[in-house]
C-alpha cells in the first residue's frame, strides 16, 4: 500500500513538474501584444507575432505589453487665456505603446505609471496652448484645430517613454459658473452685430440692383419711344409719300380738291348756318356749279 501512496506520489510531483517546467518553457502572445524576453534583469528579446513561443526556462521570464489603444478619462483641470480668462478643460486621450523596449526600461511596463506621465503631459500641453491664444481665439480653435496642437504638444513630452498619443481631445471647455453670463451676454451682443451688419449689407445691395434695374428700365423704355417715334415718322412719310404719288398730276389733284370739298359741305349741313365764302374759293366754285 505505501509502494502504491510512493508511486502516485512520484507521479503527481512529475506531473506538477512538467506543468511548471512547460510554463517557464512556452509563452504565449496575443494580438496586439508584444513579449518582453527577461535576462537576468535586461531584454534579451522582444517577440511581437502572435502564438505560442519558447525562451529558456528558469533563467528567462516574459513580460507582456499591450500595444493596442487606450482610452483614458484625464481629471477635469482649470486653464488661463493670454487674456486671464480662466477656463474649465475636461480631457481625454488614445494612447498607445509604439517602443515596448523604451516602455519598460522607463516605467516598467506599468499602465499606471504610464497614465501619470501622459496625464500630466496633457495637462501641460493643454495649459501652454490655452495661455498662447485670447478665450475668443480658443472658442474659434475649438475642435480639430485646437484637438491637433494638443495633440502635438503632448508628443513632444511623452515619447521619450516609448509611447504615443494618438489623440488628445477637449471633451468640455467651459468656463466658470460665475462667468458665463456675462460671456454669453457679450457673444449673443456680438452675433447680433454680425447679424445686423449682414442685414445692412443686404438691403445695400438689394437696393443697387433695385436701382440699377429702374435704370435699364428707363433706358429701355426710352430706347422703345425713340424707335416707336421714328417709326411713326416713317409711317407718315411713307403715308404723305403715297399720296403725292396718287394726286401728282392736275386731274387727280382737282379730284381731291373736290372731294375734301364735298366733304367739307357735309360738315356744314343743316338749318341757320351762313359760310361766307371767297368767290374763288373751292366751295365757292362748287356751290355756283362752276366745277
């Protein structure tokens, strides 16, 4: 019976042993992920393709790094403008590892360690920025303009640890409680002026084209009389012009002269009415039948 206890024993222990041994023997690496190879505390290696990998047991350990993004909240911090303005800046950033030899060697591979030095990359880069630009200028820059030179800013401090800030943002850029009245005050009394100098500018121009198109208009319509004038000229021309020509011999002139006689007679028809006429008057003539 204790050959049989001996003999589990024996088993189980080399069981335990070859767990162990293959655990200081094969490590894995997922994606987005690099390992670190230990020596005797410096990096031997550095292993980035995903799977399983061997190093030499006992005298090797593995230290993994994520290298994919991170999201973190940064504490809301109080800024000042060039004009002392004082402003609230609520940040947030997306990091990540690009050097995980540069990562260990300076903060050990340890996020939170990571987290207070871009944390207080950010909070610097945010100051010096918000102090270079008037609360104006800020309010214009805000999104992808001032996001960028945030951004930038932040780099320059933190890549010295092997890492990158892909983004570095101003989620909420507000100001104090006890100063936003009288700034909102003074930006709707800004947009209203804007609003009214677009109004001005607007009835100035309509009134230029209202005033130009009267012009055309009076050009036209002069334009129109003029031609409409000289055609009535040529139409009487032409009409004095037709009847020289039907009346141009003596025949058809007395002819005339007697009809318009004729007529000239109809007017004059009825009771009570005397014409005193010249005897060598056309009507003269034609009353004594001398034609």
């Amino acid at each position: 019976m204790k050959k049989i206890f001996g003999t589990l024993a024996i088993v189980i222990g080399a069981f335990i042993l070859g767990i162990i041994l293959f655990n200081s023997t094969f490590y894995t690496v997922g994606v987005n992920e690099s390992a670190l190879i230990i020596r005797l505390g410096k990096i031997s290696g550095i292993e980035s393709n995903p799977g399983m990998h061997f190093h030499s047991p006992f005298i090797e350990s593995v230290t993994k790094v994520y290298t994919g993004d991170v999201l973190y909240d940064i504490p809301v911090s109080d800024v000042i403008t060039s004009d002392k303005k004082s402003m609230i800046a609520d940040n947030y950033v997306v990091w990540s590892v690009n050097d995980a030899t540069k990562y260990y060697q300076t903060l050990g591979a340890i996020r939170g360690r990571a987290e207070e030095r871009i944390e207080a990359a950010v909070y610097n880069a945010a100051k010096n920025t918000i102090s270079s630009m008037t609360q104006d200028e800020i309010i214009a820059a805000r999104g992808n303009t001032l996001t960028e030179m945030i951004t930038s800013a932040s780099n320059s401090d933190i890549s010295q640890y092997g890492i990158i800030i892909e983004l570095a943002e101003i989620k909420a850029l507000d100001l104090p409680d006890d100063n936003k009245e009288a700034v909102y005050e003074r930006m709707i009394s800004e947009r209203n002026n804007i609003a009214a100098g677009y109004t001005a500018k607007g009835e100035s121009d309509a009134q230029k084209i209202r005033n130009e198109t009267d012009k055309q208009v009076s050009i036209l319509t002069a334009n129109a009389e003029k031609e409409a004038a000289k055609l009535v000229a040529e139409g009487e021309a032409e009409y004095m012009r037709i009847l020289s020509d039907a009346y141009n011999d003596e025949g058809k002139a007395q002819f005339y002269n007697f009809l318009r006689g004729l007529d000239s007679l109809a007017a004059l028809s009825g009771q009570n009415k005397t014409v005193i006429l010249d005897k060598n008057s056309e009507f003269a003539k034609i009353l004594y039948g001398e034609q």
